[in-house]
C-alpha cells in the first residue's frame, strides 16, 4: 500500500476512533483535573492524586495523539521519523491512562455491567490509531 492510501486510511480512522475519544475522553480528563483542584478535600489523597494523575495523562495523550497525527498526515513516514520524543512520551503516558479504564471496563464487566462498555470511548479507542502511529514510525517503509 502506497504512503498516500495509508494516509487516507489513517485519515478514516483518526475520524471514526479519534473524535469520539477526543471529545469523550478529553471531557472527562479535564473534568477530573477540575474535580481534584476543586474538591480536593473531599476525597483522600490517594483517590485524589489518582484522580489528577489520569486526567493529566489522559490530557497529555490527546495532545501527543493530535500532534503526531498531524504530523503524519502532513509528512508522512518521514514526518514521524523526524519529530522529537515529547509527542512519543505524550502518546506513552495516555496509553496508560487508557490502560487503566480498560482495566476498569473488564473490572465492572465481569461483575455483569455490560453498560459499562461506553467508558471505551473514553480513551482505549485511541490505542488503536496510536499503534498505528507508532508502527509507522518504527516499521520499514514499503519498497517500491
């Protein structure tokens, strides 16, 4: 496949993954970070350092996730092989955000939640995009 047909495909996929995460999961990063500054002292400082340490991840992941996006939509393979490591960082620490809902997901699922499976958009969605990215960065470009 040709770098202009992956393009495209990416393209597809940022749309229909991205923009519901996007918009799901940067309001709920935000609305945590908003929580512990102003209700800090309702919760102990675990639940409340836990609460502001996945917003911020969750905050720092979609703006690495649109940087990098961007950046290969742009210029492609090359794009990403030439951008620094603060977009790559950004991308790590959302995943672990969204490794901790997905946690949580399988968690009140195997207690019979099936509804719980909305909270998917709230930030696993985007590992799939973001693989893609980072397999476009490391993999070797199609010959031909």
């Amino acid at each position: 496949m040709d770098d202009i047909a992956q393009r495209r495909l990416y393209a597809a996929q940022a749309v229909l993954l991205g923009l519901p995460t996007l918009v799901a999961g940067g309001t709920l990063s935000v609305l945590a970070v908003l929580v512990f500054f102003s209700r800090n002292n309702y919760m102990g400082g675990i639940e409340g350092m836990a609460l502001l340490a996945w917003g911020l991840s969750g905050i720092v992941g979609l703006l690495g996730w649109l940087w990098l996006s961007s950046v290969y939509l742009r210029r492609g393979r090359d794009g990403l092989r030439q951008s620094g490591p603060l977009g790559w960082i950004c991308i790590a620490l959302g995943t672990v955000g969204a490794l901790v809902v997905m946690g949580l997901v399988v968690r009140l699922v195997g207690e019979g939640g099936w509804k719980d499976l909305g909270y998917l958009v709230a930030g696993p969605l985007l590992l799939v995009p973001s693989a893609q990215l980072v397999w476009m960065r490391w993999s070797r470009p199609p010959r031909g």
